[in-house]
C-alpha cells in the first residue's frame, strides 16, 4: 500500500474514533450533566468510573494497534500514532460541536483525560496539541519512508520536557480533578512553553532525517 493511502487510512480510522469518543462522552453528560457540562466535576460512581478509565486505557491500545500496523519504522509507528491521536482529539471536539453546540469557546473548559487522574483545561490547550501531532506527525510519516529516521540528544531533551509542562498544565491542579473544586486560572505560560518546545523537538528532528536522508 502506498504512503498517501496509509496515512488516509490512519486519518480516516482517528476521524471514525474520534466520532464515536463523542457518542460516548454524550451519553455521559446525559447522564452526569443533565443541564449541560460545567465544572467542578461531578462525582462518578465507582463501577462506572472504573469501565470509563478501562474504555480509555483501551483506546491508547488501539490507536497504538494500528500505529504498528501502518508503521514500517519505530518512528513511523510513532508517527502513525500522533496522527491518529491528534485526528481523534480533533474530531472529538467537532462532533460534540455538532451533537451538543459544544464548546461555545475554544476557551470552555474540559476533562481531557482521566488517567491517571482528571486532566483538566480549556479546549484549545488539547486542540492546539492535537493539531501540532497532526501536523509533524504526517511530516515524520512520509519522510520516514526515505530512510530510517534518528532523533539526537537535543530532541528527545525538547520532546520530553515539552510534553512534562503540557502534562503538567493539564494534571498540577488536584484540588479541582479529586477534590470536586472549581479549577485555577489555566496557566497560559507554561502552555506556551510545551507547546514551543515540542515543536522544536519536532523541528530539529526533521532538520536532522532531511539532512540523513540527502547524503
């Protein structure tokens, strides 16, 4: 199979994912948020609580699953696999636009992920993140193809930090993701920051397999 037609396959499976990730999400504001979601979070009974961090432990096998499938390179997997993650996250957000009229703002506030706990903050942190995987991730996936690639020291530095802050923006504030509080300001700088510094990471790491890929 050919290189565009692998990628419009990882695309079409994220858009698909993404779909049914808001199906689901309805479902639980119909239950959870009968009025409409706004935090603090509500309380989740325990059964319920544990399907829903099962079903999300579940999705991150998945997209991993077709990563490797798509993938002939480990960072072309990796690849597949941010690109299938940011079409999902991506596709999340519009279909709960179009079930819900939800987010109103792209600065509403949102649960992004329950593991290990609540991630909280507004919808363009996650969309910004998810639109950066895309992007990179189709880069890395088609120059893959030309060789090998390798990420040195300085990338991998980037990368790892890059994506601490962000998790960090997301995870810091406890009292608002089990304590059932309203949340703090979302810091901005520090979202700025993960951001920049992971696409430096993804920069340098083309910079570098561009240059591989001409000697």
């Amino acid at each position: 199979m050919s290189i565009s037609a692998r990628l419009s396959w990882i695309i079409a499976f994220g858009t698909a994912f993404g779909w049914l990730e808001a199906a689901v999400v309805v479902y639980l504001r119909r239950i959870y948020y009968p009025a409409g979601f706004a935090l603090p979070l509500q309380p989740i009974d325990t059964p319920i609580l544990a399907v829903e961090l099962g079903r999300e432990a579940a999705t991150l096998i998945m997209l991993a699953a077709v990563a490797m499938l798509a993938g002939k390179t480990r960072w072309q997997r990796f690849a597949a696999f941010i690109v299938a993650f940011g079409v999902w996250d991506l596709v999340y957000y519009l279909g709960l636009k179009l079930a819900l009229d939800w987010p109103v703002s792209l600065a509403d506030w949102d649960v992004l992920f329950l593991l290990p706990w609540p991630w909280l903050g507004p919808v363009y942190a996650p969309a910004t993140a998810a639109l950066l995987m895309v992007i990179f991730g189709i880069l890395v996936f088609c120059q893959e193809d030309l060789g090998p690639g390798r990420a040195d020291r300085l990338a991998w530095l980037l990368g790892a930090s890059g994506a601490l802050v962000l998790l960090f923006s997301w995870l810091h504030d406890i009292e608002a993701s089990l304590g059932g509080a309203l949340p703090q300001p979302y810091n901005i700088v520090l979202f700025v920051i993960g951001v920049s510094l992971l696409a430096a990471c993804g920069w340098r790491f083309l910079k570098i397999n561009h240059h591989l890929a001409k000697k």
